[in-house]
C-alpha cells in the first residue's frame, strides 16, 4: 500500500465504523485527507477496533511521523548550570528519549476536540489509537479521575520515545496560590518517581500546565527547574531531563533560568 492508499484505508474504516460519518465525502486534497482522518481519530470514543486496522495505521504513522526527523540527547547541549539539564525548542512528539511527558486531564483519555492543537491532542494523534484503548484500560482500573499531581505511564507505541507519564497539572482560575505552585510540584515529582521505576535514563517534560491551564510561564518554570534539580539531588539519579519548550516566551524563560 501507498500512503495515499493507507490513508484513505484508515478514513473509510473510521467513516463506515460510526454512522455519524458514513455520509462525509472524504476530502481530495493530501492535506485535508490528513486532517480528517487525524479529526476521526480524535472523536473515536476509546473501543475495540481491528488488528488489520492498527498494522495499516502504524504503518502510516511510522512513515508520517518520520518525515520531520527524530531529535536525541546528542543533538541538544547541555545547559551551563547543570549538565543532567537539557532545554530544547520543538514538538516533543520528534524526541528519540525514554520517556516525554503528556500534559493531561482528569480523565487522562486524550483530547476530543478534532485538530486541537493542545500537546494532548498531537501526542494521542502522532502515538495511535492503541494509546486512548490503553489510558481507557487504566482508568477503567483505576475507578476514578487521575488527581491533580499525580502521574500515569503507558507505552508510546507510534512515537520515537519508548514511554508517555501522563499527568495532570493545576488549572489556575485567578491568581496563583501555593497550592497550585505545591501541585505543579508534585506533577514533575510524580513523574520523575514514576520513570526511576520504570528504568528511565531520559526524560523530556513540556511546560505544564502553562497552555490553558493558565498557570503563569515564569513562575511554571522556575518551579519546574528547583523541582527536578532537588529531585536528581536528593535521588542521585543520573537521569537526563530535558525541558522541551514550543514558544519562544518558553524558551526565553528556561534559557535564562539554565543559564545562571
């Protein structure tokens, strides 16, 4: 099969499953084909779905995802202040690492909202269906929301990094109190404990919390760098932890921090 031909495999499979879809005409475009059938994948309620269509789709997102190029700790440099630090400015979903960190909701089962460009959405999207079947499997288990502060692992399946800590961050409706500081604290704790478990050696942490959450840039960061420097100290761990940053606010406010 082509990529073409994978592609519009994967949009009829989804169209046909859902009778909502069975009537869209399927876009002519490269793009808009792209787009839909990511939108498809988005909507799908977390359920069984063949094996023929999970090879076909890794297929097409092993070929998709490769197109940008991967990222490794060889090609990011150290930062001056600490050389267990690493800043790196891009999409997370290209880091060849052990593990990167998804910035969740309670319900830990990915984003709804077809192309939301929230890292949630792109980490579901580029990793697979298999990823949404095994948070729903978790929680399922699990019996309730995932608390604020704490953290979930799951494989990474589509994506170049081996394992995705899911956690779920403060959302800060007003102004910012020492309970949300304590609980974006122990989001990067969490997960930190979380990859030592797991036998981790890298880790690459987006901004949580930072996005709609509402929790402010610098303040996100400096609790983020004081929390993973006191953990590698108080563990002496010998991970690798990369602070990867999408907008340039972001980068800016970590060079700084990194660079004292």
């Amino acid at each position: 099969m082509t990529q073409t031909e994978r592609r519009i495999w994967l949009i009829k499979y989804l169209m046909v499953e859902d009778d909502e879809y069975r009537s869209y005409d399927i876009p002519k475009g490269e793009q808009e084909q792209k787009n839909f059938l990511r939108s498809l994948m988005n909507v799908r309620v977390p359920k069984s779905i063949s094996d023929e269509f999970i090879q076909i789709q890794d297929e097409y997102l092993a070929e998709e995802n490769a197109k940008d190029g991967f990222v490794t700790l060889d090609d990011m440099k150290a930062a001056r202040m600490d050389d267990r630090l690493f800043l790196w400015q891009g999409d997370i979903t290209r880091l060849q690492v052990d593990a990167i960190v998804n910035a969740a909701n309670s319900q830990m089962l990915g984003c709804f909202r077809p192309m939301h460009s929230c890292i949630d959405n792109i980490i579901h999207s580029k990793s697979g269906i298999q990823l949404r079947l095994k948070c729903a499997d978790i929680m399922r288990h699990q019996g309730y929301e995932e608390p604020t502060g704490q953290a979930k692992i799951t494989p990474a399946y589509n994506l170049p990094c081996k394992h995705i800590l899911h956690t779920v961050g403060p959302i800060v409706g007003g102004t910012l109190t020492k309970e949300h500081e304590k609980l974006l604290a122990s989001c990067y704790r969490s997960c930190l404990d979380l990859a030592a478990e797991n036998g981790i050696k890298s880790i690459a942490f987006c901004c949580i919390s930072t996005g709609v959450f509402m929790f402010p840039n610098q303040r996100a960061a400096e609790i983020a760098v004081e929390t993973v420097r006191k953990w590698l100290d108080e563990t002496g761990s010998d991970m690798k932890v990369i602070f990867n940053v999408y907008k340039d606010l972001d980068f800016d406010i970590y060079d700084n921090l990194l660079s004292r």
